[in-house]
C-alpha cells in the first residue's frame, strides 16, 4: 500500500540469519521481534512499542531505545560501526531531538 511495507514479514542480515520477523503498519515494524544476529531474540515490538536494539546488516549494534506507534521516542543511545557511543539523547515521534 502507497509503496510501504504492510502485513507479515522478514528482514535479514547479510549473511542470511533471521533480522526481523513480524507485522509491518504503514511502512513501520508494528508485532513482531528482532534477533541479534545470533538467533537470540533480542526485543519485541506490540502495537509499534517496546524496548529495541537495532543492528545494522553486518549484526552491529546501532541503536538501543524505546518505540512509540513503530517510531524511536524517547531516550536512545546509538553507535557507531566500532560499537562507540556517538549519540545518548531523546527522539519524537522518530525525529532526533538535540538541545
């Protein structure tokens, strides 16, 4: 619908083990958890809430934070490819909020 995922879906990492596995609304992961890239579930998301770590293709932690209606809200910390803190602050309704 409108170009954005909806319904039942995966995502992967690049060496093929299991990303995501869930519900998409309007583009966005709605029901539904996320691995690490070992296959230990690493969050799970209830109608677009929940605490989330997101890895990037390569299974390296890149953020860690809380999720309102399937967006970042709240505080957040996010890291670089070397597992270096480079951002610790609050996002709104998935919009990075700086001070």
């Amino acid at each position: 619908m409108n170009g954005q995922k909806n319904g039942k879906g995966k995502e992967y990492y690049r060496d093929g083990s299991l990303m995501f596995e869930g519900e998409y609304k309007n583009g966005l992961k709605w029901n539904g958890k996320g691995y690490d890239g070992k296959n230990n579930i690493e969050y799970e998301l209830n109608s677009g809430k929940g605490y989330v770590k997101e890895y990037d293709y390569y299974s390296k932690l890149v953020f860690e934070g809380e999720y309102v209606n399937g967006q970042k809200n709240g505080i957040c910390k996010e890291y670089d490819f070397d597992g270096c803190l480079i951002f610790e602050g609050e996002y709104l309704n998935g919009v990075k909020l700086f001070k």
